[in-house]
C-alpha cells in the first residue's frame, strides 16, 4: 500500500502492483486514452485552431498558413503561458536536434504575426527578447 501511495504522490497517473492481469493493464491503458484526449480547439483570444484540419480562424475567418507556420502556432498555443525557448522550439517543431541558427523561427513568427495582424507589441504571442516567445491569454 506504501508504494501506491509514494508512487502517486511522485506524479504517476495510476499505480498496478505485481502480479497483475493482462486484461486489467490493457483496461487501465484505454482509460488513460480515454480521459487524455488532446482537444482538437486550441484558443487564444480572437485566434481558433483546429487541428485535426489544419485550420486556422481569426474571429471566425479562416486564414490560410503553410505547414510549419500552423505547426509552430499549434505549438505556442498548446504551451500557452509558457515561455518556449528558441531550442526548445527548434527541436519540437522543426524536430532539429543538434545547434542551428535559430533565426529562422524569427522569420516564421513575423508571417505568422502579419497573417493575423499582430504587430511586434500584440501581447497574445509576445517575444521573450533573446529566449523565445509565449503564447499568452489578454484580458
């Protein structure tokens, strides 16, 4: 019982102990992916993405992006509130893992900024100068 209780409260979503059923594990796995689904709607104020479409919306207008500048706004807005490093984006979205020049992001983020009419100081995508940018929530 101790080690079900350590192993929660170290961040596990469910604990099994030994020996277990098959049958029960496979359970467990499917709840998992059950109440785990990523939503397919990523919000940010007047901006809409649907995933599953690759879709874009701003204010209920689509607007159309290329793949990478979809993928590198999905990403910012599914780490919204977080910082994202210029590496850290380099490696997830371009899926680069070794050192690049990643001023090309700049280059990204300015098409994606002009696309949904968001000058340099719009806070809903702001630039973390000399780290990355952040998807960020405005009231």
């Amino acid at each position: 019982m101790q080690e079900t209780i350590e192993g929660l409260k170290a961040g596990a979503n469910d604990y099994m102990k030994k020996p277990f059923s098959f049958d029960e594990l496979v359970e467990r796995i499917k709840i998992h992916f059950r109440d785990n689904k990523e939503s397919d709607e990523l919000l940010l104020g007047p901006i809409k993405i649907i995933t599953s479409k690759y879709q874009v919306f701003l204010d209920d207008v689509e607007v159309v992006f290329t793949q990478r500048e979809f993928e590198l706004l999905s990403y910012l807005l599914k780490n919204k509130g977080t910082v994202c490093t210029r590496n850290q984006i380099i490696e997830d979205v371009w899926d680069i893992h070794f050192d690049y020049d990643t001023g090309v992001i700049d280059v990204f983020m300015n098409a994606i900024r002009k696309k949904l009419n968001l000058g340099k100081d719009q806070d809903l995508i702001r630039t973390i100068r000399g780290v990355g940018y952040m998807a960020n929530e405005v009231n």
